[in-house]
C-alpha cells in the first residue's frame, strides 16, 4: 500500500469518525429539543426560581416585619374588600341594643301596641 492509499484510506476514517460524532450530536440536539425535554427544562427553572424568591421574601420578613405585615394587611384588604364591607355593614347596621328588662330592641320599631287607633294606622301605612 502506498503513502497515498494510506492517507486516502486515514481521510475515510477520519470522515466517518466525524460522520458519527455528528450523528451523536444530531441526536443529543433533537432529544434537547423535544417539547417534553423543553417543557421539564422550563418546569425545573420555574421551580429554582420559586425557590429563590422564597427564600428572599423569608428573609425579608425576618429583616422588615412591621412593613411585611402592613404589605399582607393591604393585599388581603384589597382582596377581600366585598366580605369585609358585608362584615361591617352587618356589625354596624344592625347593632342591638339592650334595656334593663334585658329583652332586645332592634333598629326596627315594633308596632305600637297602644289603644289610640290612629297612632296604629300612621305606623301600618308607613311600613
């Protein structure tokens, strides 16, 4: 065999060590690029950065929590605006109050229970 043979023959098997380090990469790229390989990639960075962001706001609590508190106090007023009202509006709209017999009076007045006639009917045709 001759220097050249020799060389040609070193040139193939150069190219096909070649060919098969690009079909190994080939393949390593498309299983990277599979939507599940992507969507299990993007799961894990979703998860560290939950993780950092968590132990920051823990941290932060523990340096500021006046101000940390007054921040929840806010966003659960904000969010819970309507049952808060409801609560209040109830607590203070129909507040009770009590005579020294203990039986209750409400906002609401009874209908009189007087003998003047007159003073029933004004009450019937008002409620």
């Amino acid at each position: 065999m001759s220097g050249r043979e020799r060389d040609i023959l070193q040139a193939r098997e150069r190219a096909m060590a070649a060919r098969a380090r690009l079909a190994d990469t080939m393949s390593e790229v498309q299983d990277r690029l599979h939507p599940r390989a992507l969507l299990n990639e993007a799961w894990q960075e979703v998860r560290e950065r939950g993780q950092e962001f968590a132990e920051e706001a823990v941290n932060i609590a523990r340096t500021k929590p006046m101000a940390v508190s007054a921040i929840v106090a806010a966003a659960i007023a904000l969010f819970a605006r309507e049952p808060i009202y409801q609560a209040l509006a109830s607590l203070f709209g129909r507040r009770r109050e009590t005579t020294d017999g203990g039986t209750e009076l409400t906002s609401q007045a009874a209908p009189p229970s007087s003998a003047e006639g007159e003073t029933a009917r004004q009450y019937e045709e008002i409620a």
